[in-house]
C-alpha cells in the first residue's frame, strides 16, 4: 500500500482547507476590538499598543546607537 495517494491526499488537503477556517476563525476573535458601546478601544488593545510602540523605539534606538559610534556586531 502506497503511503502517498490520492486518497490520503485529498484527505490531508480537506483538513487542511478546514483547519485554516477554524484558526482564522479564533484568530479573529481573539482580537482586542472596539467597544460597541463606548466606541473606544479596550485597555488591552491600547496597552497591546503602547507596548509595540515601546518595543520599535527601542529596537530603532539601539540600532542607532550602533552607527554613531562607528563600531559594528
């Protein structure tokens, strides 16, 4: 018995056809989104924010600080 056939292939290409739905799914939902009553962002999508800014100043800072001095990694 052949391990790779047409059967096992279609199978493989239904799960994963499927599998993509059901993540993209969660994916969505497990997005912070906007109050529908307040119409403000949730603190967690504003400190998700914050952080990302935070964490790209530093990165943008660091490499930065690499070339003015001249010295290299």
């Amino acid at each position: 018995m052949a391990v790779f056939n047409r059967r096992n292939a279609a199978v493989g290409w239904v799960a994963l056809f499927i599998g993509k739905r059901v993540l993209k799914r969660k994916a969505k939902q497990a997005i912070p989104a906007i109050d529908p009553e307040s119409k403000q962002p949730n603190k967690s999508a504003v400190a998700l924010l914050l952080a990302s800014a935070v964490g790209v100043a530093t990165f943008w800072r660091r490499r930065s600080g690499n070339e003015e001095t001249g010295e290299e990694s």
